[in-house]
C-alpha cells in the first residue's frame, strides 16, 4: 500500500453491518452532486442489506476506511454480470466522505484494490464512470486502467442525457 497514506490514526477494515449505516450516508452523500451514482434520490439503510450480504471477505471484499473510530471512506469489489465464467473479473466502488475528499484516499484505495485483487482471484478490475465525472477517469487512468467501453446516453439525470463508461485494468 502507499507508504506516504500510513498514518497511525487510519485503519482499513471489513467491513461488519454495523458499518452499514456510516457507508450508506457517505454513499448518499454523492447523490446530489450528479457525478458519481446513478441513483437520483437517496438510498436507505434497509436498501442495502441485500448488497452488503453479497460481500464476502474472502472474494468480495468490503473495506470500511476509519480516522478515530469514524468511516471516512469505502472500497467494494462487486461481481461482474454474476456468472461463473467471469469470476475473474470485479467491479470496484469506492466512496469517501466529503469531509475528506482531496485527500488521496481515492488514490490510497484504488492502490488497495490492485494489490489485493490476486489474493481474491482477480484479473480485471472494472470502474463504471460517467464520462462527465472527470476527477474519477483521471484517478482510474493514473493508475492504467483503459476504456474497455462507452454507453453513449445510457441514463438521463436532470432531463440530461449521461454517458456510462467502463474502465478496466488488467492484474494478472
């Protein structure tokens, strides 16, 4: 992991589901800012039971990063399309809490998430950006992932039409 990120009162964890609620609010945070999910309203806490039980430490992992005791941020690895064929390759979330954007925390977990990808059995990472949401492609692109794909007016936000793209990154 970076060595300039280490700092004594920082932990990285898995996440347990007593955490749920601190991830579901810096998850919702991003909401109305249009940039990061697709999702336009809020989420509740109930919403994403079903999606935390899907995590699995040993192969899905869902990391919770804490500053004194608080979540500040969050790393999940999501299965792709849920077949077996493509249990090799992962979809990569990660949310930090406004508080601590700018921070390199962004950069401290996807750093993460490469290193630990081959102690899950993972060779691909997949990002889902928008192609408005420039601050993500280039933290992605910094760290080699390429556009695997484009899905041109996939959503509409705001009356807008947003395009959809998939960045990957070959581990193995």
């Amino acid at each position: 992991m970076n060595a300039n990120f280490q700092q004594e009162n920082r932990v990285l964890r898995h996440a347990n589901i007593n955490d749920l609620p601190q991830i579901v609010a810096i998850y919702n945070s991003t909401v109305a800012g249009r940039m990061v999910t697709a999702d336009t309203e809020e989420i509740s806490v109930e919403s994403r039971i079903s999606w935390f039980n899907q995590h699995q430490e040993s192969s899905r992992p869902l990391y919770v990063l804490e500053e004194n005791n608080r979540i500040i941020a969050w790393l999940s690895f999501h299965s792709f399309y849920g077949r077996p064929a493509y249990s090799i390759t992962c979809e990569i979330a990660i949310y930090i809490h406004q508080d601590f954007r700018g921070q390199q925390l962004g950069s401290y977990l996807l750093e993460t998430a490469i290193q630990r990808s081959p102690e899950i059995n993972i060779e691909n990472l997949l990002g889902y950006i928008f192609a408005h949401n420039e601050p993500s492609l280039k933290l992605f692109r910094k760290y080699g992932f390429e556009t695997w794909g484009t899905f041109p007016q996939v959503g509409i936000i705001d009356h807008q039409y947003v395009d959809l793209l998939i960045l990957g990154k070959k581990i193995k």
